[in-house]
C-alpha cells in the first residue's frame, strides 16, 4: 500500500468521535487498505480519502462526525457517488464492504 507523508495523522480523526464508531471507522480502513497494495490512503482536515493507484482515482471519502461516518463511494467518475450514513447503531457493514470492493475494482 502506498502512502504519502501528510501533516495530518489518521489518529486525529479518532479523537472526537464515539467509541462504537472509532470501531467501525477503524474495521473500514482494514478493510479498504487489504483490497490492494495500490489503495492510497489520503488523510484530510474533515475526512479520509481513499484512492486506487497514483492516479488519485478516488472510490471512497469517509468524514467521520461524532457519533456516525458519512461515506462517499464512487465506482464511476461520470456516476454521482452513492451515499451511506453510519451511525452507532444502524448498519452492518457486510454490504458497504461489498459496495467499497465494487467500487475499488471498476473506478477507471
């Protein structure tokens, strides 16, 4: 996996967030980094980007706000990204996982 030196480390984004969704924030990023050496993980002031090769082809942002994670995934740049909301209490992750390796393989 590649990654670039940012002045933003990805434990800023733990900080202030409930202890359920640091969890679920942290089963993602496992997740979203396993699907391939060339996943770029970008971390930003508001949220954490993902993205497949140099070429900063983005398939996943995810804005993490206190007690739930708001994520963009995008498998097709002409395509508006398709939006999830998780919160505490009210997502299994089984099919966001299968959205974000969707995603992940066919972002051109």
């Amino acid at each position: 996996m590649y990654k670039e030196t940012k002045d933003i480390p990805f434990e800023t984004h733990l900080v202030q967030i409930d202890e359920i969704i640091k969890g679920r924030l942290l089963e993602l990023r496992k997740f979203v980094n396993s699907l391939g050496n060339n996943v770029i993980e970008e971390v930003r002031p508001h949220r954490i980007s993902y993205s497949k090769t140099i070429v900063f082809r983005v398939f996943l942002d995810i804005q993490p706000i206190n007690n739930e994670l708001i994520l963009s995934i995008k498998s097709d740049r002409r395509k508006p990204p398709k939006i999830y909301k998780i919160s505490c209490n009210n997502h299994d992750l089984n099919e966001i996982k299968k959205e974000m390796e969707y995603a992940y393989k066919n972002i051109k």
